[in-house]
C-alpha cells in the first residue's frame, strides 16, 4: 500500500508540473493587460474578458493563419496515411529484389539530421517555384521515414494468409491492400496521424524561409512574428494565441488517444 501511495503520489505531482504551464496560458488568455503585469500574480481572472480572443480574430488576420496551417497540417497528414501505408504495405508484404536494401535506406534516413538536409531541401523547392506556396509548404513532408517504419512493422504482424485468401477470390493487389489489410490498421494509422498533425501543425523553421507574404504564414510563425515589435508586451493577445495553436491539437489527441495508445503498444511488439 505504501508503495502504490507514492507511485500516485508522484504521477500527481508529474501531472501538475505538466498542466500548470498549460492552464496559466488558458487563464492568462482572459486576463487583462494590467493585471498580467500585477505583482505579486494572480492565478484567477478577477476580470475575465475575451477581448484578447476579439483583437486575435479581428485585428491579426488570424482567421486566415488559422486557415493556413489546417491546410497545410491536413494535407501533409493525408499525403502520410496513403504513401506510407503503401510504401509499408510493399516492404512487408511484397517479394521484390532489392526490398531489403531499400529498407535499410529508410532506416538510414532517420539517422539523418534535419538540418543537414534543409538548405538542400530548400534550394530544391524555391529552384522548382515553389516558394511562398501551398505545395512548397506541403510537397516535402508528404512521407516521412519514420511513418514507413511504423506501418511496415504493423504490416508485419498481419498473417499473409489474409492475402492468400483475398488472390483466391480473385482480388487484386490493390484491392487486398485497400480492402483487407489497410482495415486492419486502424490503430497504426490514428498513430501515425496524430504524430504527423501534431508535428507539421507546430512546424515552425520551415513555413518560416518559405512562407515569404503574409498570406501563406502558418499560425506558429504568425504568432512568434506577432510577438515582437509594438505587439511584444501584449501577453493576453499572446496568449489567446498560444491556446489557438495549442488546443486542435489537444482536441485531436483526446478524441484518438485510445488508438494511438494501442497503436504504439502493439507496433512496439513487432
């Protein structure tokens, strides 16, 4: 008994270390500019407003920043779904020659730096013409190395008889992979999903060298541009900000925890 008191003990100390940040941002964001400055804080609104909310969505253009990275986060997380789903489905389930090495070449990019690669991957995109638009913010992140290693695994564990079964009734390769196997991995998928959302919605470096206008600028880079010059003391508007960019995020993870949950434990056992 003492030992599960201080377990619980422990995992409610980790959880307040971790949502208090996130819950003074909350309050904060309906604070007013003074009492923000107040010594010593507050940690309850003594005068909620929204009025952060209405300067954020009135005066920043921050509708169309909000516009721009759901586009940007949903298509990138699509283009991930299809082709890694493929790519995995092909290097677990295909016998072609050279499956091995390619493989290994997937894995090896992950070793990789990004850094290493984003002034080439830059040069590559603004030679094409694809600065300062939506394909030049999406067309590089469309597969990501770690999502064919999280599908390949999960592919790995389906039985091939599955697949027998689908070529004695006569069904296609596609159709197997489409309409048997991929089913099947629901949970692979709600992970790597969330994963791939989450990082391109907080993608910040890269819409920032190629976002080059204001009206391709993603809701990261509008906030932390927002912050400096005669908008750098404003912390309410800063705050509403933050809460915009954080909570689709939030919203998405509690909605499909329990498939990324299982998702990562049984692709951990491949």
């Amino acid at each position: 008994m003492r030992r599960t008191w201080w377990i619980y003990l422990i995992g409610v100390l980790g959880l307040i270390a971790v949502a208090a940040p996130f819950l003074w941002m909350v309050l904060g964001s309906f604070k007013t500019q003074g009492e923000l400055l107040r010594v010593p804080p507050t940690w309850w609104p003594q005068d909620a407003t929204s009025q952060n909310y209405n300067d954020l969505f009135s005066k920043a253009n921050f509708p169309r920043y909000f516009l721009n990275s759901a586009l940007v986060a949903l298509a990138v997380t699509a283009g991930n779904l299809i082709f890694c789903s493929m790519i995995g489905y092909a290097l677990a389930k295909l016998r072609f020659k050279g499956r091995n090495a390619l493989f290994v070449l997937v894995m090896a990019t992950l070793m990789i730096p990004g850094m290493v690669t984003f002034v080439p991957l830059f040069v590559l995109v603004t030679n094409a013409g694809l600065a300062n638009s939506y394909p030049g913010l999406i067309l590089p992140f469309l597969v990501s190395p770690f999502g064919v290693f999280l599908m390949r695994q999960f592919f790995l564990g389906l039985p091939d008889d599955l697949m027998d079964a689908g070529r004695v009734d006569g069904t296609s390769e596609l159709g197997i992979f489409a309409r048997i196997m991929l089913p099947l991995t629901r949970p692979a998928l709600a992970t790597l999903g969330i994963l791939t959302f989450l990082g391109s919605w907080n993608n910040f470096l890269w819409p920032l060298v190629i976002a080059q206008t204001e009206d391709k600028y993603t809701l990261p880079v509008a906030l932390a541009l927002y912050s400096t010059g005669q908008n750098a003391q404003n912390y309410g508007l800063l705050m509403a900000g933050a809460v915009v960019v954080v909570l689709p995020v939030l919203v998405m993870f509690l909605v499909f925890q329990r498939h990324v949950t299982k998702g990562i434990a049984i692709t951990g056992l491949k």
